[in-house]
C-alpha cells in the first residue's frame, strides 16, 4: 500500500469515528484527491450516493450518480472497484490516481452518514454483482 493510501485511510477513520470533516482533513483530502474531491462533494450534496445493503448478510454495494448527467449511475466498492471509464484508464491502467470520483463520494458519504440506505434480499443484491 503506498502512503498516501495509508494517508487517505486514517484521514476516513478519523472522519468516521467523529461523523464530521474538520478544515485540516479536508485540506489533506484535497491533497491527495485534487479536483476529484470537487466533484465527488457535488455528488454527495446532490444525495447521489446510494448504499445497496443485502439482507440478511449485510453486504452492501454503492451506487453512485455521475456528475453531470442525472442518469448515469455507476456501481462502485468504496476501497476496490468502480464501473466507470476512468477507474479503468486512470486507476487500473496509469496507476495515477488512488480512486475515481464515485469510489470518493461513496466513501465520503458513508463516512459522514449522508447515503441513502436501500435494503434488497441477498438474492436481488447478488443479481446486481453478476451484472458488473
Ligand atoms: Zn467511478
């Protein structure tokens, strides 16, 4: 893992831990995530973030709204996987950034509670990872 994952990942467990964002874990969140914490913020303000939560098990899966267009909604893991175009080209392929703009906004919306919260069976959460 290199350090400015490790970095990112005390900067989430601290802004967890208390449900808010103070102005200096925002200014290494800008840091490390640049305009993609921009437009991830937009995103969450717009309430674009949806948790899919499988039940009984508990696992859950984000869905998260592109930015400008209403209608695009991609599938994403917080840590690990997003849907998207620029998680393949810039994440997977460059290796230039650490997450794309929904993996962000999934992650800042869980960590300050602000996701909307949609209970499925496991049967119905599992027929949504079988299409990624
Ligand atoms: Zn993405």
């Amino acid at each position: 893992m290199s350090a400015s994952s490790l970095v990112a990942e005390a900067v989430w467990k601290a802004i967890e831990s208390a449900g808010s964002v103070t102005d200096d874990q925002l200014s290494i969140l800008h840091f490390l995530f640049g305009k993609n914490l921009e437009r991830a913020t937009r995103i969450v303000d717009q309430r674009g973030v949806k948790m899919i939560v499988g039940e009984p098990s508990g696992r859950s899966i984000f869905q998260v709204v592109g930015e400008s267009r209403r209608k695009e909604e991609y599938f994403c893991f917080a840590e690990h996987y997003c849907a998207c175009y620029s998680f393949f080209y810039d994440i997977v392929n460059r290796g230039e950034q650490l997450c794309c703009k929904h993996q962000l906004a999934a992650r800042l919306a869980a960590s300050l509670g602000a996701c909307i919260e949609d209970k499925v069976s496991d049967e119905q959460l599992a027929l949504v990872l079988s299409k990624l």
